[in-house]
C-alpha cells in the first residue's frame, strides 16, 4: 500500500495510447496513459468506462457529436457506446475500468495495447 | 452522459466530510469531499476504497504509519484496514468506491454522511 504520484508515473514511459496500470481497487484498475492524435472507433460492450484528463485536453468523439475534456475533468462513456479519442497535443489521462478491458475494445488494431503493464 | 468539472461541482457545496456523488461507473460511484480537521477511525469491510488529493495535502494514519497525500497523489486503502483521515487546511478529495458504501464504515457518528447525495 504505497501512494501514487501521477507526475512520478507519467516519468516512467513515453509510448501513446498505452496504458499502464497504476493501482488495484477490488477487481478495478487505475491506469495512466498518453495520447495525441487520434485513437481507434471502439466500443466496450461491458462495461463503462471512466476517463479523468491530468494534463491537456483530450476530445471524445461519440457518433453523434464530440465532448472535450479539459484538465480537472471526467467522463463516463457508457458501455456499448462507440467512441474515439484523439488529442491535438500530447495529453495525460487517468482511465478506471474492470481488469481485462482491452483499450480498442472489440477491435484489433496496431493500437491494441497488452494488458496489465505495471508501472 | 455530460463532462463532469470537478471545480465546478466543489462550489456546489460547503459541507465538510460530506462525499457528493459526482458520477457512476457500472456499480461504483465517484465521490467528491471536502475535509478539514480529523475524521473517525473506520474500516470497510467488503471493498478497497481509493482516495485521490485534487487540492491541498491530506493525511490518513493507520494503525502503525501515517501517509501523507498531496495533490496529483493517491492512494488504495485496503479493505478491512483501520484508517482516519485528517487535513491541517481544507482540502478537495475525489474517492471510488462501489456504491452503499457508507462514509464512517462499520462506525456510528456525527460524522456519519448520508449517501448518494448527487450534485
């Protein structure tokens, strides 16, 4: 039961849309990730999906419009809901959702990251 | 499904102790709390519960150590683990946590919150 520094963490890696998981609460994770530009269409059929922005400001893009984050903001995308993330400039993000959640979800992509990267 | 601003919804209420419901996640809840001063020695017993600093330093003394949490820091307490949270000066918290959980834990208080109150 160590504390977390969010800044110490980002420190540690460099890739995009990669996340790395941070902590363990009960059967969720905690994970950190960086992104710029633009993600990949998916959806995650089970379960909601929560993302908070540390740094920047990220878009979300859902079918029919798009919400932008600013740092000290969250969002919950429902499951089953398609959306896309991208960001104009490098963003640092906070996502919290079930262990095992794949980041593209359903689809398969250059962009589907492995699981369970501890940092 | 709206952007939630974690400085915006602090102006909405005074009240110390007090978690707001600012947002669910499947069956967990994201918790806004304002704290200043000692709260009670607790546990809870079925989840972990996590605390994270968006302003201000806090402290959460456990049976054998105290840690100290800053903003951008924080922290999984395990379930089960006595824990009594207290902060010098205010400071602006975000918990997750499933929801029903109920603030002082297994222990009656004045302290006692009443919960899902949403703002």
């Amino acid at each position: 039961m160590e504390k977390i520094n969010f800044a110490s963490k980002f420190e540690q890696f460099d890739e995009l849309w990669s996340p790395r998981v941070i902590a363990q609460m009960n059967n969720y994770e905690f994970k950190l990730v960086k992104i710029k530009d633009e993600f990949v269409w998916h959806s995650h059929d089970h379960t909601d999906e929560v993302f908070v922005v540390l740094k920047g400001i990220i878009n979300i893009e859902f079918e029919d419009r798009t919400v932008e984050l600013n740092q000290g903001e969250m969002l919950v995308v429902p499951r089953g809901e398609k959306h896309k993330p991208f960001a104009r400039e490098e963003a640092q993000i906070l996502l919290v959702e079930p262990m095992g959640v794949v980041n593209t979800g359903q689809v398969e992509s250059h962009l589907t990251a492995k699981n369970s990267q501890w940092i």
